[in-house]
C-alpha cells in the first residue's frame, strides 16, 4: 500500500540499515508507540550521524520524526501552555500572535499650502499686508527694546548680535516704508485716472521710465533731507564700473 510507506518503513534497506538499532527497527515495522521509553530512542539517536537522522527524517516523515525525538507534533507546540515554575521569574510567553482580520486604516488627512492651492484664492499683496500690519507694529517696539538692551550690555559677543538684530529691523521697517509710499502714490495715480475718465478725457498711462524718474527724485529728496545724500553718491561711485579706461579681452598667446 502506498498509503502505509507515511507511517511504515518495510524496505530491506532501512531493516539493513537500523538492525543494530532494536527501538528505532521496531518503529519501520509498527506505529509509534507512545509507551516507549524516551530515553532509549534518545540513545540510540545520539548513535547516528547527521547523514543518518537526515535519511530516517525523510524515511518517516518530519511529523513522525518530531514526534519520536521529542514526544510532541506540531499541533501540540503551538497549543502548549507557558507556566512559571517560580513566580519571581519573567513570564515565558509566545511571540506569535493572531493578525487582525479587521483593520480600519484613518484616510490621511492632505496637506495643502495656500500658497499654491487654487482652492485658498489668489494672492493679493495689499490685502496680505493690511491683515498684518500689526507685525510691522511690533518689529518697531522690538527695535526699542533692542536699542535699550545694547546700551545696558557689556558683553563684546551679544552686542555684535544685538547690533545685526538690530541692522537688520531697520531695513525691513525701511523696506516697509517704501512699500507703503509705492502703494500710496499708485493710489493716487489710480484715483487720478478714474478723475480723466470721468471728465471725458483720453486715458494716460504713465510709462515706466517717467515712474523710474519719479521714484530717483523721491529718494534724492528724502536723502536730502535726512543729509544721507554724500554717502549715498559715494557708495554709487565706488560701486559703479569705472569707464575711463577701455578693457580688452585677453586672449592666450599663439603656442609655436
């Protein structure tokens, strides 16, 4: 019967094989035995080579072979019950647990950058900074109470940074300022316009080079006024290329 060679070995192979060996010889010719002594099939499989329990695992079978080296099958390790044999000792638990069947994933949650999503509207500069004005108030008392705080320091290290800190409020609250004289006179150019149009006259768009002229005077009088003027020529001039002198390009002298 093919059916019997799983639980049987009656060849005259493995009877050459095992003759020696009278427990494991009994196991070929009948079923296990759950009445034999454990100590016996131990001795006499500490007799075998590796080669050997390789050949008598695939022989038998590895539920067989498991079940006569250590009395268990599989079924029965996994059913097994871990007891401490002292309470003081950690409790031995098996790292196999039961996946969850029903697991309920939370949808995440898209980021979105107004800067750049259509659905947060478009950008609008004035808008931005009337809703913000008050950063622009409180970068000005900062600036006080850093000019406070440099007067009543005495290390050399925090003043250098409370002095850039300080460089650097100023020209944001300038920069600012600029704005809000470039949104003021666009302003008043806006208004003046909608005046021609309703008087019935052409309108007149002033071209960017007559702004660009507009905005050079506005700054030569502030700087007047503030008398910043010299050494605002005087970082133009060093700044600026000097065209006194032409300047040729180099080329590299002919190799013979």
């Amino acid at each position: 019967m093919e059916g019997s060679n799983e639980e049987y070995l009656s060849t005259d192979e493995s009877e050459d094989e095992f003759s020696e060996l009278p427990v494991l010889n009994s196991i070929f010719s009948q079923t296990v035995d759950e009445d034999i002594n454990k100590s016996d099939i131990q001795k006499e499989l500490s007799l075998l080579s590796f080669e050997e329990l390789q050949k008598l695992k695939e022989k038998i079978g590895s539920k067989k072979f498991s079940k006569i080296c250590h009395g268990k099958t599989e079924d029965q390790t996994a059913s097994a019950s871990f007891k401490r044999d002292n309470k003081n000792r950690p409790r031995e638990m098996s790292s196999k647990r039961p996946s969850r069947h029903k697991i309920e994933f939370l949808k995440k949650r898209p980021s979105r950058d107004p800067r750049f999503d259509p659905l947060c509207g478009e950008f609008k500069d004035r808008t931005f900074h009337r809703n913000y004005e008050f950063v622009y108030e409180m970068k000005t008392r900062e600036l006080d109470e850093l000019k406070k705080e440099l007067r009543e320091e005495q290390d050399p290290d925090r003043k250098d940074k409370i002095k850039y800190l300080i460089q650097r409020m100023k020209n944001q609250i300038t920069a600012e300022e600029e704005r809000k004289k470039k949104e003021e006179k666009y302003l008043e150019e806006k208004d003046a316009m909608k005046n021609t149009f309703k008087e019935g006259r052409p309108k007149y768009f002033v071209k960017s080079s007559e702004q660009k002229k507009a905005e050079l005077k506005d700054r030569f009088e502030s700087l007047s006024k503030s008398g910043k003027l010299e050494g605002y020529l005087k970082r133009k001039r060093r700044s600026a290329p000097s065209y006194s002198e032409p300047s040729y390009p180099s080329y590299p002298a002919p190799s013979y």
